[in-house]
C-alpha cells in the first residue's frame, strides 16, 4: 500500500515546490531546470536502494546455503561493486544527459537546479521517516 500512498506524496511534494518556483519567479524554463533535478536524483537514489537491496538478499541467501565459504572483500571492491549496478549507472547518464540538454540550449539554472534536488532529498527522508514510523 505505501508504494501509491508514497507516489502520490512525492507527486504532491513535486506539485508543491514546482507551485511555489511559479509562484516565485514565473512561468520560464526554471521548472524545466527543477524538474530535472528533482526527478534526476530521485531516480539515482531509487536505483541505488534497489542495487544495495538486491545485492543484501544475494548475500543472505548465500549464508543460508549449506556450503557458504566466507568470503573477504576489502571495502574498495565493495564500493566498486555497488556503484557498476546498471540501473544507477543508467540513471546517473539520465542525470547527466540533462543537465547537458539544459546547458546546451543556456537555460541551466544552478540554484533551481539544487533547489530540485534539496527537495527531492527532503521528500526522500520524509517518506523513509513515514515507513519507519509505520513499523
């Protein structure tokens, strides 16, 4: 149930700050610029949460196993493993490719830009606070 209860917040999260932006500077590309920051970090954290939770199930049903050899990694390989996930990598190139977009035709707007993904960040935690608080 929270995966539509949550969309819909981030949604209205997104509706309100895009509201306030217009309310503040106007109808102009700044939404574009907001957006894009908004919708690009959410994307990289959602790829993240879904490589790191995959890759803990892998790990628990490797312990479950019978004959689980104990593997060392050292932190590095790790870290080096976690970032090639494909889904992060692809939303990290969304992420780039728009900021890119937006610099090409000059209408990239750094504060908005960081002002998109403050919010996103925001929202992010917020609903992390709601699902900890449900259980």
């Amino acid at each position: 149930m929270c995966k539509i209860k949550c969309l819909f917040i981030l949604l209205g999260v997104n509706l309100i700050g895009a509201a306030a932006l217009y309310g503040y500077m106007g109808w102009s590309w700044y939404l574009l610029n907001y957006e894009m920051g908004f919708f690009g970090f959410f994307l990289v954290s959602i790829a993240s949460y879904l490589g790191l939770k995959k890759r803990v199930e892998n790990e628990v049903n490797a312990m479950q196993q019978e004959n689980f050899k104990k593997q060392k990694y050292s932190k590095w390989i790790l870290g080096i493993q976690v970032f090639t996930i494909w889904t992060r990598l692809l939303a990290y190139l969304l992420m780039i490719v728009g900021i890119f977009v937006l610099m090409f035709f000059e209408i990239f707007n750094l504060y908005v830009y960081l002002f998109g993904i403050f919010l996103s960040l925001i929202n992010i935690l917020f609903l992390q606070y709601l699902n900890l608080k449900k259980q």
